[in-house]
C-alpha cells in the first residue's frame, strides 16, 4: 500500500461513523444490564437485611406472644377466645387448641376454663376446636368449663358445648344456632348503567357467586342444600353436648339467640356465674392461670413479610408471561 494514501475511516467516513456508534450502543447496553443487576442486588440485600431485624424482634419479643408458664401447683388453668373465630385471628383453631394444649399438659391444673366473648365465625374453625376439646378431655381426664362473658353465639356456642358445664351472665347472649352465607348481587344496576360483564370461567357453575352475574335456581338450591347440611352438623355438636339437659323448642335451632338467664332454663347453659366463681366454687383452686396464646405483632410481621417476599419471586417469574389465569 501507498504510505500516501489516507486511512480507511478517512477514505469511508460512514464506515467509521458506524462502527463508533456500534461501540457506544454496546456500552450502553452493557451499562444498563449492570444496573439491573446492581438493583436486583441491592433489593435483595434489602429484603435480607429486614427478615434479619424482623428474626431478631421475633427473638426478643416471642416470649410476649406464648400464654403464662403453668404452676407446679394446684390452679385453674384459663384459655379465652374472643373476637371473630377465624383463621387469622386470635380466636383462630391454631391458637386456641395451642393453648388448651399446654393447659391440659400441666399436672397443676386441675381443669381448663374456656372464657368466651364472641359473636362467632368459622365453623371450619369452631368444629377443629370443638373436635381437640372432647380429644384432650379423654386423653387427660380433666374437666372443662365454658364461661361467656358479653356473647357466645353462633360458632362460638358451637365451642361452648363441648364443654362439661357452661355458666353464663344472666345478660350475656347465647344461642343463634343457625349458618349463613351472604353477598351481594348487582345484576339490575349493571344493566341500568350499561356496563357489560365479562366473566371467563371453566365450568357451568365457577361463578356462580360472583355479585355481578345472575344465578340460576339450580345454583340457589344447591348452596341452600350445603348449608342445610351444615346446620344439621351443628344441631347434632349441640344435642351430643347438652344431651338431657337441653329443653328443645321449634324456635331452637332457628337461629334465635337468647339471653343467659333464659339459656339456663332452655338447657343451652347450666348456671349463672363467672370466671372467679368457677374457679372458687366449682374447680375449688383460686388461682387462675392464663394459658392463653397471642399472635404478636413481630410473628405478624414476619408472616406478612414472608408472603411479600413469595409473592414478589412469583410475580417476578411469570409477568413475562403475560395475563396469568386465576384458580380459586
């Protein structure tokens, strides 16, 4: 080659032009993958560094959340339940049968007093604690008391009566033996608006509960008959709990409620009185010991963060995917 002939960039200036922006597009994509990947590392060094603080809470705090160590000496043992008997609440089968648990295992206790003040909930909930109630009463051979304070309606007499005696104030509520479900339905205002429903399901009845879309009869008797057969298993806990002593009325099982001094004479309770009373007078061991079993906020945190954290990993699995069908 010619020493005098120019370079190559100089003989064809968009050659060179090309390839420089070639190099500057490629530097900037390799740019943009090591910030993805320096924020996916610092997110999840985010992530770790909180599930540390939050182990380290629960550590600190988990004490606050179990219910008082049991005495080596004669007491009665307490559980409450309060609130809505549910799975995620304080009332919830995992705590109360926690704690009766540990109530029954202690050979100070001389028997487990249920303190109930709930309007009820789940009778998924209500027939796991009713069903480990009779359990440990074979097992240890202790007695148990059901005491209501404001209310012990619904599920919650459906715990009640797999108790030896139950007591109650002479105002407290009682009864409402009976299953519900409830919804809404918005069909005609829909229509009215104009507002057209696109619901995709697999199978004639997946949706047959979804507030915008009319039901059938066939869908109405079938949840009628579900829940039919749901209310007889609760009159059969009740009639098997009271046995005799139950005085039974048309208006029972209707889903009536009655007041203590009223339950006492229909046989849904056995005597007026309170937790000090049954302690005194009828376990004869004035010491009461809390067995009770809280979910305290740190547990709740880490649940919560746990779920956060899986949900994050899956969504980040599948949203490249696109829509995402739903199995409820």
């Amino acid at each position: 080659m010619d020493s005098s002939d120019p370079p190559d960039s100089l003989k064809d200036p968009s050659r060179h032009a090309s390839g420089w922006e070639r190099d500057v597009l490629e530097k900037l994509a390799f740019a943009a993958l090591e910030e993805q990947r320096a924020n996916r590392r610092s997110r999840l060094w985010a992530r770790l560094s909180w599930m540390a603080l939050i182990t380290v809470v629960v550590v600190i705090g988990l004490d606050f959340g179990r219910s008082t160590k049991g005495s080596s000496t004669p007491h009665t043992a307490l559980v409450e339940i309060k609130g809505e008997i549910a799975s995620e609440g304080e009332a919830s089968a995992e705590l109360v049968v926690s704690s009766m648990r540990s109530a029954f295992e202690d050979t100070g206790a001389l028997a487990v007093v249920l303190l109930i003040n709930s309007p009820g909930g789940s009778p998924v909930q209500a027939g796991i604690i009713n069903d480990e109630i009779l359990r440990l009463k074979a097992k240890h051979n202790k007695p148990v008391y059901a005491v209501v304070e404001e209310s012990a309606a619904s599920a919650a007499y459906y715990i009640a009566v797999a108790a030896d005696q139950i007591y109650v104030d002479k105002a407290s509520i009682v009864g409402s033996i009976g299953v519900l479900m409830d919804g809404f339905g918005f069909t005609g205002l829909m229509d009215k608006l104009g507002v057209e429903r696109r619901l995709m399901t697999a199978g004639d009845n997946k949706g047959f509960l979804d507030p915008f879309s009319p039901q059938t009869d066939k869908q109405r008797h079938y949840a009628q008959a579900m829940l039919n057969q749901i209310h007889q298993q609760f009159i059969t806990v009740v009639r098997n709990g009271r046995g005799e002593r139950l005085k039974e009325t048309p208006e029972m099982f209707s889903g009536l409620f009655w007041n203590g001094q009223q339950a006492v004479e229909l046989g849904l309770a056995d005597a007026l009185g309170n937790v000090d009373f049954v302690a005194r007078e009828v376990v004869k061991a004035e010491d009461i010991v809390d067995y009770t079993r809280r979910d305290n906020v740190a547990e709740r945190l880490v649940k919560r963060f746990g779920a956060a954290i899986g949900s994050g990993m899956s969504y980040g699995a599948l949203s490249s995917a696109g829509a995402w069908p739903s199995v409820k």
